[in-house]
C-alpha cells in the first residue's frame, strides 16, 4: 500500500483579511464549545486580525448580548453571542499582536 504524505495545515495561513477574521469568527461561534479558545488562537495569528479596526461589545442589560467588529476597510459585522462566550477571548484574538498588552502572571 503507497503512502499518503501529509503536509502540515494550520487555519491561521488562510485567515488573510479582516472579512476572513470575521467570518471565521462567526463560525466559531456556532458551535461554542472547548476548541473555542484554539479557534481565537488561530483568528490571533492570521494576517487579517491586522485589518481589525474596532470591536465594541453590546450588552442592553436584557440578557442579549452582541459585538460589532470594524474592518480597516469599513466593513462592520453585528454579531450576536451567547452569555457564555468569553468576549475578553474574542477582544485578545482580534487585536493585533503589537498592541496587546502582555498578560500578567
């Protein structure tokens, strides 16, 4: 039997625009569940997290809760999240990596 060569894949190399950030943003968030925090570690490496102009998290006090998130290029995408989702996770994940903060130990 051939062999079968493998190649490793990381989602982070396709994450290229702020649009592709947002999108795969939408799709972790359908199925919020353990592999949530290496999903925003992936959107946290990509290239696109660079066009990330602005999120601002919504919460009306009725227990709803919702994120918009701008693009450098003016796209903007309301999304409406869970009460469990770490909003702190998705505000590391799409800040770029020279304007974070150092997390403390």
């Amino acid at each position: 039997m051939a062999k079968v060569k493998t190649y490793p894949w990381d989602p982070a190399d396709h994450i290229e625009t702020g649009e592709d950030a947002i999108l795969f943003l939408k799709i972790s968030l359908e199925d919020y569940d353990s592999t949530f925090n290496a999903l925003m570690d992936c959107i946290a490496r990509s290239q696109g997290v660079a066009e990330i102009a602005s999120l601002v998290c919504h919460e009306p006090g009725d227990g709803n809760r919702s994120i918009t998130i701008t693009t450098t290029s003016g796209a903007e995408e309301t999304i409406v999240i869970s009460p469990e989702v770490d909003v702190d996770s998705i505000r590391r994940a799409l800040t770029p990596a020279h304007a974070r903060e150092p997390i403390s130990p």
